[in-house]
C-alpha cells in the first residue's frame, strides 16, 4: 500500500507524512529530500545548477542513498551522512531549479518506485506523477502567512522574509504543485498537526 502526501513548500508534508507513518507502523520516504542532495551536491561541485548534463554527470559519480524511516529519512552520501545539510536557506534557494530539470526527476523518480511498499511518500507530484496509482491521496496546503509563521520557529529569518521566499519557491515549483485528482485536499491553516493526521488516518481506514 502508498499513501501519497503532496502539497505547496512548508505545508506540514514532512510532519504530517511522520505522523500519519508512524501510526500506521510503516517507513515515510520524502521525495523532496533528493531533491535537496541533488542541490547539495551540485553546489559544493561549485556547478552551475542549470546545466543539467554535469549535474547528472556529478549525481552518478557520487551516488546518493535515500533510508525511509517511520522517525525521519536520512539521506547518505557513500558512507556520510548529509541529511542535517538539506534544510537552510542556501538549498532552498537553488533547490527549484535543479528540480525543473526532466533528466533530475527521473533520476529521483527511479530511486523512490524502487522502494519496497507499503510507505507512506511525499511531496509535490507523487500522487500525479510517480504513483498515480495509490490508493490513498493527500493534498496539504495553508495560507502562505501560516506556513512563513510556522517555519519562523526552525529559522533565524524573519516572517515576511520568510513569506516572500515561500511564495517565490511556489512559483517556481508551479509546475509540480497541482493535487491529484482524487487526492483529497486538507486546508492545514486552521488545523493542528495532529488533527491532519487523525483526519488523513480516518480517511485511510474507512
Ligand atoms: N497543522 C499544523 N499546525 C501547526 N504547525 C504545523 C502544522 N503542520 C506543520 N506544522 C509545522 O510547520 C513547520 C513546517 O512543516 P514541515 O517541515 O512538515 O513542512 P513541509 O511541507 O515538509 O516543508 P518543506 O516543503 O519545506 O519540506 C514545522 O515546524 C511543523 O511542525
Ligand atoms: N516530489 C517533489 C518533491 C520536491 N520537489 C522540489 C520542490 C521543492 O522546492 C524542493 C524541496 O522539497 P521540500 O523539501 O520542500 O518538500 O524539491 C519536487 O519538485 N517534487
């Protein structure tokens, strides 16, 4: 079985997917963190992000590994762990333009529908793109405000600050960022983290 968990950036998917796979005792993998290795790697290459043919050049000859857990994935890079580098604001930054690039998305997009299931997997066109097939859909979204308020608590910049690279990272993801069809769409804002994920749990159990 997948539970698929998309939505826009900061919408809770990484705490809501933790959540939702811990009560059901089963791995969560988040896609998005590939994505931020790939950005990793390419900026400590010093390559330029747009040239897709080195940046996939440089991915294959320092193999990343993705390890779903229920408590938290962490993503290794050979033998080291990189996955307290994934979250700052550097990545953020360059992180949209690595992931419009097709031949990056395929390789992401082979490494997750290699996964043993059941899992539950997240970010922003898992329910479209890589398993449109699972049978339970989610879509998180929330007031660009709520989510910069939220984030303030985990990074030193300031709430409108945090607002406008939100926004910016929604436009430049726009191409990922529509719900599946049949996902059902959960406006977080005024929810807590536990009524989103008793709400997609009842869902899930009928
Ligand atoms: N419903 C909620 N109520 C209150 N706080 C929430 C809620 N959902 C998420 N949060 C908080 O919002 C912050 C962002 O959540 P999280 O990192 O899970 O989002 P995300 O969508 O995975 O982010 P990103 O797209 O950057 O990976 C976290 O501090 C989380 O605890
Ligand atoms: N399935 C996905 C997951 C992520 N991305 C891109 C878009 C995001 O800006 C970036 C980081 O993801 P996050 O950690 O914020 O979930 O990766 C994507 O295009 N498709």
């Amino acid at each position: 079985m997948i539970v698929t968990i998309d939505g826009v950036a900061a919408s809770g998917k990484s705490s809501v997917s933790g959540g939702v796979a811990q009560a059901l005792g089963i791995p969560y993998v988040s896609s998005g963190l590939l994505y931020r290795a790939a950005t990793l790697l390419g900026l400590e290459g010093g390559l330029d992000l747009q040239d897709a043919p080195r940046l996939l050049d440089h991915l294959r000859a320092h193999p990343v590994r993705l390890e779903p857990l229920a408590a938290g994935n962490r993503v290794w890079l050979g033998e080291q762990e990189i996955t307290d580098r994934l979250h700052s604001t550097r990545i953020d930054r360059g992180v949209s333009v690595v992931a419009a690039h097709p031949a990056v998305r395929a390789w992401v997009d082979e490494q997750l529908r290699a996964l043993p299931e059941p899992f539950v997997a997240e970010g922003r066109d898992m329910g479209t793109n890589v398993f449109p097939h699972a049978p339970h859909k989610f879509y998180l979204t929330a007031s660009a405000r709520i989510r910069a308020e939220r984030r303030s608590q985990e990074r030193p910049e300031n709430i409108p600050e945090i607002e406008a690279a939100l926004l910016r990272r929604d436009e430049l993801d726009r191409g990922q960022i529509a719900p599946a069809p049949d996902a059902r769409v959960l406006d977080t804002g005024p929810m807590t983290l536990d009524q989103v994920i008793q709400t997609i749990l009842a869902d899930i159990r009928g």
